[in-house]
C-alpha cells in the first residue's frame, strides 16, 4: 500500500465519501462492491489508489483503477460503481475539487499556452496515468492531516502545485479551456452552472444559445461534445436524480415530481423507471426499510 493510500484509510473514518480538515479534500473508501451510484460529479482531480472506479457519464464509460486519475471539469451527473473493494483491501480514493478561479489564476501566473481553439469544444471528462510528481504532492497534501496546524498556510500552496501540474499533462489543456474566457468549454460552462441553477425551470435551448452568443446549432453541438449529452438531457438527468435523493424523506410521488418542474407525475414516473430501473414507488418502498 503507498504511503497515500494508507493515509487515505487511516483518516477516512466511514465508508463512502468522507469530508477531511482541508477544503476541499475527500476521501471514498468502501469495503464491498457497490453500484450504481447516483450523484453529481463535481470539477475535481480524483486518484484512484485501491479497486476500480467506474464512472458513467451517458453513454461513456470511464474505469480507473490503480495508479490512475480521473478529471472532470464540470459538474455531472453521472453512475458510478465500485469494483475489486474487500475489508482487507478496501477501494480508496483521493478527491480534490478544484475552483475555476484558482485554475484560471494558475494558468495566468504560469502563462500556459491555451491548445484549443475557441471555436472547439472538446469532452469534459478525462483519466490519465498518475506521475510521479503528481502522487508526490497529493501525498503531501494528505500528510497535512497529521500535522492540522500546517493546514492553513500550506494546503493553498500544495493545491496551486496540483492544478499546475495538471495542467502540465498532455490533456491538461481540456483544463484550461474549461477556465479560459471565451473558449467554448468555458462558455459551456457557464451554461452547465446556468442549468445546475435552475434545473426545476423549463428553457428553450435557443435562448441558452443566445445568453452564451452561440447559434443554436453550435451550442447544441458543443455541449453534447462536452457532456455526452444534450442540454435537456442533462437537466433530466439532474432532475431525475435529485428525486431519488427527495424521495428519502418524501411521501408523496407527486409532491416530488412537482417539486422537481415535471407537470405531469406520470411522466416523471415514466422517466424516472427508464433511468433507474424502479418506478419511484418502489425506491421509497425500498428506502423505507433501510
């Protein structure tokens, strides 16, 4: 086990996603397979130590395990699963949401050379080996934990080390681009955060495109690059799973259909059973008994 995978067990005190003294820094560790998962995927560099990380994103598929990354530079909704985890080697994770401000703020310091035109829009989401230096600053980013009072001063400088050298790998400019002003990433963006905002609102796709000064076409293009999915697509799929998380503590399949934006709860009960495979009847059965 290296050194980042056993501070990652030692400070993650429950299974599942678990919050650290450093902002920003979380840590995922489970004993057993799990999946599907249903969630959002927040801009973050995320390392897999031990097991095999399976995100899905639409139709795209992403494992990785051991010694590799995985890199969003949006927020998703995506599935996920979780493979090759036992209590003698449970799957460990190490995840560091990053802010746009900060990736752009290291892209002016450095003057790193934007690769993508900004008439080009390319896929959000990527995983790469982890080098050496890498593994070597998010180690010492996690040794902070035993050490708190270094926190402060020495966690921004360790998380400014990381974004850049993200940025110094051969997909690093899908990083930039996602910060730069008036890329197309950065524009999709804006659109994603428009859209994560107000997700229980209808809107037309050509007044989005206009907002982000793009024709229809264009955006629509751009964005399906970017997300694997289409602008309403990608609210359904937000809408769809913060039902599943309303359903937990709901009583009503209606309530939360209109709570949600849909007008018509059979149709929320039609496309939520398309998606996960249960009507929502049934998941708040099945919650209720855990």
């Amino acid at each position: 086990m290296t050194e980042l995978a056993r501070l990652i067990d030692k400070h993650a005190e429950g299974f599942g996603p678990n919050s650290t003294d450093i902002p920003l820094l979380s840590f995922s560790k489970r004993i057993e397979p799990a999946g599907p998962l249903y969630g959002v995927q927040k801009l973050a560099f995320c390392i897999t130590l031990q097991g095999l990380n399976i995100i899905q994103i639409a139709d795209k598929v992403m494992p990785h395990g051991p010694g590799e990354y995985f890199i969003s530079t949006f927020d998703f909704p995506v599935t996920g699963f979780v493979e090759n985890a036992t209590p003698e080697k449970p799957f460990l994770v190490f995840i560091l949401e990053l802010k746009p401000q900060e990736v752009l703020k290291v892209i002016q310091e450095s003057d790193i050379p934007l690769k993508i035109k900004n008439n080009e829009a390319v896929r959000g989401v990527y995983v790469n080996q982890l080098t050496p230096e890498l593994e070597d600053a998010s180690t010492r980013l996690a040794r902070l934990l035993d050490s708190p009072q270094d926190i402060n001063m020495m966690a921004p400088m360790i998380t400014k080390e990381i974004i850049y050298r993200l940025l110094q790998e051969p997909q690093g400019y899908i990083l930039a681009a996602m910060a730069s002003e008036g890329s197309s990433n950065n524009k999709v963006s804006a659109a994603i955060s428009y859209i994560m905002d107000h997700y229980t609102e209808s809107f037309k796709v050509d007044e989005l495109a206009q907002v982000m000064n793009m024709s229809s076409s264009t955006f629509h293009r751009y964005f399906k690059e970017v997300t694997a999915m289409s602008p309403l697509q990608f609210q359904k799929q937000l809408r769809l799973q913060k039902a599943r998380e309303l359903l937990r503590e709901s009583n009503g399949v209606t309530e939360v259909a209109y709570q949600i934006g849909y007008e018509s709860s059979s149709q929320f009960s039609r496309e939520y059973s398309r998606m996960f495979g249960a009507s929502p009847r049934e998941d708040m059965r099945r919650f209720s008994l855990r």
